[in-house]
C-alpha cells in the first residue's frame, strides 16, 4: 500500500506528557504550550483529561484551561474521560472531541478505571448515547501489552475495538503503553483488526522505551495509518501502568515524517520553541507534596 502523503500528529504533552511528571503546571503555562504547539502548525492537541484531580493532580483545572485555549478553528482540541462525570465535564467546557479510553488489560483497567473492561464499555455506551452532538474518539489502552496480564491478543482488542465501534466511534487510537511492544507484532494486529472494522479509522499512540517507535510509525504507514499521537518533549507516561516510558516525541515524529516526504503541517522551528517551552514551564512548575 503507498504511504500516505499526509499525516495527522496529535501532541498529547498537555495531558499525557504532564500527567505522569512530578510537578504541577499552571494553567496559565498550559494555554501558552498550548498556543506554542497551534502556532508551530500543530492542528490536533490533547489538552487535558476530565479525571479525579485527587487521583490525577496535575490535569486540576480542566475547565479552567479550556475556556483559556486560543481558538480560531484551525485547531481541534480533545479531552480524555473515563467516565460519565467525566465526559459530562467535556461536552460542559467545550471539548471538540472526547476521548473515552478503555483498557485491553483487564489489570491495567481495574488499576486505571476501577473497573473492568466490560463495565467501562457498558458505561460508555448510555453515555454515548446521551450527548447525540459530542464527538467521540476511542483511546484504547495496553491495546497490545498489558503490564498485568501481559501480551494482548488480537481477538480480545478486536473484541474491544467492537464495543467502541458498536457504540458508534468512527475514530479508535490504539496504545503501545508500555512502549515495548515489537513494531512487527503491532504490525500484524494491525493488519488483523483494520480489515475486521473497515468504517474505523485507527490510529496509534505510541511510547518509546525501546527506541523502536519509529520503526513502528514505518510499518504502521505502509498499512495506512494516517494518524499519530506523539508528546512534544517525549514526556508523559501512565501513573497506572507500572514500567510505561515516555512518549514518541513529536518533534522525532515530525523530522521522521518529512525526511519520509510525509506532510505534516508542522513547522520544525516553530516546534522547537515549543518543546522549549514545555521545558520551562516544567522546570518552574509547582512540586506535588
């Protein structure tokens, strides 16, 4: 299959690439990451998650940060829940699309969500259905290794990939949480649930313990993916997940693409101001007690 000549890159260092330091950042900082990341040409930004701030304290002040963002509709901004409450805050503040997230792993959902896969995909469905006009994006996660059951097998994500499809998502992100799972092996699932959900677009998340993130974004180009999460910086983990490393930096992902001829839209200036930034806000960001 030919590569694609566009590529969507989705920076999750507002919400992925934080949630997992040990400070907390303002939100005054987060909305000027924020506009560093539109004005280098990023077009799709995570911004944050709807979650227990006592659970999750650096993403406190969600709907503060939303009604902050620089909007002049050249940038879709997104918004993580894992619940009803959650998503109900989303649509409340504005979110252009919510990204419910479910887990593969059955451990990795009870540690995460409290609950089991089934009950989380059971939940999701009476809330999908009661915001009619919400956009919504399935985030699974530990889609192909789970750090308490171990190796996912592709009947079981294509099970959940099921659910959310079911339920009406047209948009499912699949996540390497841990970063260490084999760029061939996501490959070959790959190349078994895309075919199975023809109507879905899939896109992938990637962390990067290895440093094989990249080969993976290579072989998930020639089956035709055309969307990529990745965190400016490489910063982020899952405070759930034991042994998750850090995200594919976006700044990585960019170069990568366009020494590939792979569009983006992204300017690498502009984008390393921005990962600066991302760097000072950080570094004078306030420590958790």
């Amino acid at each position: 299959m030919p590569v694609a000549a566009d590529v969507t890159v989705n920076d999750v260092v507002l919400r992925d690439g934080l949630q997992d330091e040990p400070v907390v950042v303002p939100v005054p900082d987060r909305v000027a990451i924020a506009a560093a990341l539109a004005a280098a040409g990023v077009r799709a930004i995570e911004a944050a998650s709807f979650v227990n701030p006592a659970r999750v304290p650096q993403m406190a002040g969600a709907e503060e940060l939303f009604a902050a963002l620089p909007r002049d509709g050249s940038v879709r901004y997104s918004a993580l829940a894992l619940n009803a409450r959650g998503v109900s805050r989303a649509v409340a503040a504005g979110a252009d699309e919510i990204v419910l997230v479910v887990s593969a792993g059955q451990g990795h959902s009870l540690a995460n969500a409290g609950r089991g896969v089934e009950d989380v995909l059971a939940g999701f469905r009476d809330v999908v259905a009661g915001h009619p006009q919400a956009t919504f994006t399935g985030g699974v996660s530990t889609a192909f290794t789970c750090p308490f059951d171990g190796e996912i097998a592709p009947p079981r994500l294509l099970a959940v990939a099921h659910g959310l499809a079911g339920m009406g998502v047209a948009r499912i992100v699949l996540a390497d949480t841990l970063g260490t799972t084999e760029p061939e092996r996501i490959a070959r699932t790959l190349a078994t649930i895309r075919p199975a959900l023809p109507h879905v677009e899939f896109g992938l998340h990637l962390h990067d313990a290895r440093g094989q993130a990249l080969d993976t974004v290579d072989a998930a180009l020639e089956l035709g993916v055309t969307r990529f999460d990745a965190a400016a910086g490489g910063y982020g983990g899952c405070p759930f997940a034991p042994g998750a490393h850090g995200n594919l930096a976006t700044e990585r992902l960019v170069a990568h693409l366009h020494a590939r001829g792979v569009r983006t839209g992204v300017g690498e200036g502009a984008l390393a101001d921005a990962v600066a930034l991302v760097k000072e806000c950080l570094a004078r960001g306030t420590p958790l007690a």
